[in-house]
C-alpha cells in the first residue's frame, strides 16, 4: 500500500575516471525535507513518511563551503568502490537520511525490536565505504553502529541534519500507545559518537509539546530541521504537521515552524513564544534558513471540508528573523500553486542556489483525483516568491520540471528530495517505476535524477539523465544527499523486506 507521509499509520575494483574539479563556495544543498515511505515494519508505528538533510547547514552557506565541485566521465553510473546494496538491520525501517564533512551517512527511521524499548527511534551511521560504522552508537541503548532515541511507547525519527559542531540532530515523534492516538514531535541531540547531547534540553532530547502541556501546541511530528549558524547562536528551526494530521483527522489543520535556541529552549524571539502556525496548511517539510535568518518552508494545503480531503496546493512560505510572513515574498508571504495547475499535490522538499528556490512536489496518481497521473516535479521560483519562467523545465513548461506522463522511467508517484550540486545542477531523488520490465515484483527502483542548471534532464549523467539501482525486488526512495568531500550522489531507500537499501552514483 502507497501511504502519504502525513497521512498514514501504517567486491569490484574501482574503474578509473577521468574527472575535472573546480572549486566552489556553497553548493546550496538542501537541508531537509521530506521523503514520503510506504511501509514499516509494525502496523502500529505512525507511518508519516521521511525527511532527510542533504547537506550540514550554517546560516545557508556551511553545506558546500569551497567543498570540490567534482564532475567525473561517468556521472550517474554506480561508484563500484562503494557497498551498494539492501543490508539487513532487523526491523529497522529507514524513513530519512544525512551526511556529515567527512561523509559518513546517517540513517534515522524506526527500530521495532533491537532496542532495549520496542518500537524505538533510531540511528544508523555508515562510513564512506557504505560499511556500518561500528565505532558508532551508545544512545539509550545502542551501540555497534546503531543509536536508540525513546521517549514513550512508540517512537519514530523522519529527519535529521549535521550542525556546525558535528552533532546531529534528529526530529520525529512519540505516541503513548493510547487509543487516544496522542502524538507528540521530538527533538534530540546526539554527540559525534552517538551519545546523548546533554547540553541540549539537559537530557539531549526535547517533546515539543508532551501530555502535561496546559497550553497544548498540536504539533504531531517534526518533518523538516535547519540552522541558523554561529551568526544567531546555532539557533535551529524545526517545520511539522499537527498530531490531527498523522491520524488522517481534522479540519482545519496546521503547518508549524519552531525556533528552538541552541541549547533546546524554545527561542521567545520567534513568532509568539518561539512557534509560527498557519491552518492554510496541513504541515510544513522541506526548510531552509539563510545567511539573514529567513525561514522558507515548503507543505501543502490539504483536508478542505469543501472537497472532502482532497490535497489542493503546494504551498512555499517564507518568515523573517522575527517570524513574521515575508510580505515581499509571492502574496503576503506565501507562494502556492494550485490543484490544476500543471501538478501541484504536496510540497516536499526545498532547494536554493543562488537566487532561486526549488520546491519538489508530488501527485499521488494511485488516487485519481487530480487528473494528472503520475506527474510529480519541480517548481522553480525567484527570490521573490514567483514562478521562474527563465528556469525553462522541460515539455514546454516555463518555470517547472514535469515527470512524463507514460511513467517509462520516472518517478513512481513522487520526489522524495532535492539537492543542489555547487555547478548549479539539480538532483532529484526518487522512486522510479519501470512499466516495460515486464515483472511486477521487480519494477519498483531507487534513483537520482539529475537537471542542467536550466531545467533540462542532463545528458551527460547516467541514462539520458536518470540513474536508479536495479535489483529484484521492488525499492521506495527516502533520501538523496551527496558527498561534501567528492560530490559523489548517495541515494538510500527501502526495500520490499524492508531493509536498507544505499546505492552511490559517481557525480
């Protein structure tokens, strides 16, 4: 079964290449963001799906800072150096994704068993070999490569994001197991080894909005996490969806961005007491914040009592340092494109370079309703907040990137993530689905797809522009982030057992 993120429980030598490198500044990676998943591993785990940090963010610049910009001869084919692959972690069920400087990849998601509490969060770290980091790991519990994060009777992390200081951070949520369905969004903090940053929060770990709270936030799940940088004291801001939303109930909903102070306070500077609320929208994902503080997010409207749930625009909103609505940016502080428009479901992932913003969205062609099946993309907008009609995207439409419509090599039913290389060009990472394999059981595959800086499918990467791990069986996509130290591509996913899938494609 297809769920939405937000809506469902439920050994070859190295060949070489010739390459070129340049040095760049800030590669403008994303750094967050959201990758809807399909399955886990107990039907009584919140299913929200996934959000991934592509890159370290310092004040929009520390996530490619004079990093090489590397481009090889065999872009999009499989780095043979790296240990690609499904690896069976028991019930872990990999929902996002990270890298640090050094290039070890993070993956947070859900531990049924494994954990000395069931159903925990946790981390897995791999080092740049795509080996399991052993050395990593001692949170609650863990060890041997894996870190374990609870807080009640189930919990689940859906993204993470390297700070200045080499700790990650990681947001999900926690649900008591109730019939209530009370769920709540965490926070937590780990030391470079794995262990528990006691200087955030005093434990390392922060409910946003616990049971005891009289004033009761509603925020259900952490979807999205940026920093602010040593400019305004490695403040960091968190984007979610209310707890309504992550039962599938509720109207009106609400998209919410937190600033929380460094040291895990909610920062009083923001907004009213630290949280900014829309009800326009059902949760906010994909954030960025850059050298000024500006806070730009990315959710979609859903759950309209007028068209009964139906999702109806993907929505890019933009906050000052204060928290207040950027007036300059698109109408008052929100650009949306709606249902009808040429997609336009649910708004993903964010990426910047230069001036321009890309959002990623998606349309759930399983459901029919839109009309448009199977076309997911990419908006491109200007600084500003309007659609980039110099971005030329592809099939004649200014400003955006359509997945073609016969579903021949493109992306099952949406865009997990997006990320910026430091030469302007745009990856996408998704779900791809192969109607002329011929085998149902096998045509489901992770991969990247990579866009020239104006738009169009790059020709000189991988088949046509598309690059994606065959292997049997059927795979789901949660994350795309590349490698700060060799621009190499590291795309991680699900497999149908539901083991970790990472695969690595040359830049």
């Amino acid at each position: 079964m297809i769920a939405r993120r937000h809506l469902l429980w439920a050994g070859i030598l190295a060949v070489p290449l010739a390459t070129t490198t340049t040095e760049c500044g800030g590669s403008g990676s994303t750094d967050d963001g959201g990758g809807p998943d399909s399955t886990t591993n107990d039907s009584s785990v919140p299913d929200t799906g996934g959000g991934d940090v592509s890159q370290p963010q310092d004040g929009g610049s520390s996530d490619g800072d004079a990093a090489p910009c590397i481009v090889s001869d065999a872009g999009g084919t499989l780095d043979q150096t790296f240990n690609t692959g499904s690896k069976s972690l028991g019930s872990f069920a990999a929902n996002g994704a990270t890298i640090d400087s050094s290039g070890r990849i993070y993956v947070v998601g859900i531990q049924a068993s494994g954990c000395p509490d069931a159903n925990a969060a946790a981390v897995y770290r791999f080092d740049v070999t795509g080996a399991i980091d052993s050395t990593y790991g001692a949170a609650d519990g863990g060890g041997g490569g894996h870190a374990c994060i609870h807080y009640d009777a189930v919990d689940a992390a859906y993204v993470a994001g390297v700070d200045s200081n080499g700790k990650l951070v990681v947001g999900g949520l926690s649900y008591d197991g109730q019939s209530d369905h009370f769920i709540h969004a965490t926070v937590t903090r780990l030391n470079s080894d794995g262990t528990l940053d006691t200087s955030f929060h005093t434990t390392g770990q922060l409910d946003l909005d616990p049971k005891s709270n009289a004033t009761h936030i509603g925020i259900g799940a952490v979807q999205g996490i940026a920093f602010l940088g040593s400019n305004f004291a490695d403040k960091i801001v968190v984007t979610g969806s209310p707890e309504a939303v992550q039962v599938g109930v509720g109207t009106p909903n609400t998209g919410f961005v937190v600033r929380l102070t460094s040291d895990g306070q909610f920062d009083t500077a923001f907004a009213t007491n630290g949280v900014f609320k829309d009800t326009g929208v059902d949760g906010f994902y994909g954030v960025r914040a850059d050298a000024s503080g500006t806070v730009t997010t990315v959710g979609s409207s859903l759950f309209s009592a007028a068209d009964g749930g139906i999702p109806k625009a993907i929505v890019v909103r933009q906050l000052d340092v204060s928290g207040a609505p950027v007036t300059s940016f698109g109408t008052g502080g929100v650009y949306t494109m709606p249902l009808g428009g040429n997609f336009g479901d649910d708004g993903r992932d964010l990426a910047f370079f230069g001036s321009r913003i890309y959002a990623a969205a998606s349309v759930d062609f399983l459901n029919g309703l839109s009309g448009q099946f199977g076309r997911v993309g990419v908006v491109a907008l200007t600084s500003a907040g309007a659609l980039d009609t110099t971005w030329a995207g592809e099939a004649g439409a200014p400003g955006t990137f359509l997945s073609n419509p016969d579903f021949a090599m493109n992306e099952y039913y949406q865009i997990t993530s997006l990320a910026t290389q430091c030469d302007g060009k745009l990856l996408t990472g998704a779900t791809f689905l192969d109607l002329d394999g011929g085998d149902a059981s096998s045509m489901q595959d992770i991969g990247v797809r990579r866009l020239t800086a104006d738009g169009q499918l790059d020709p000189t990467f991988g088949n046509g522009g598309h690059a994606r791990l065959a292997q049997v069986g059927n795979e789901v996509a949660v994350a795309v982030v590349q490698d700060p130290t060799t621009s190499k591509i590291v795309v991680v996913g699900r497999d149908q057992g539901g083991n970790t899938v990472l695969a690595r494609f040359l830049p």
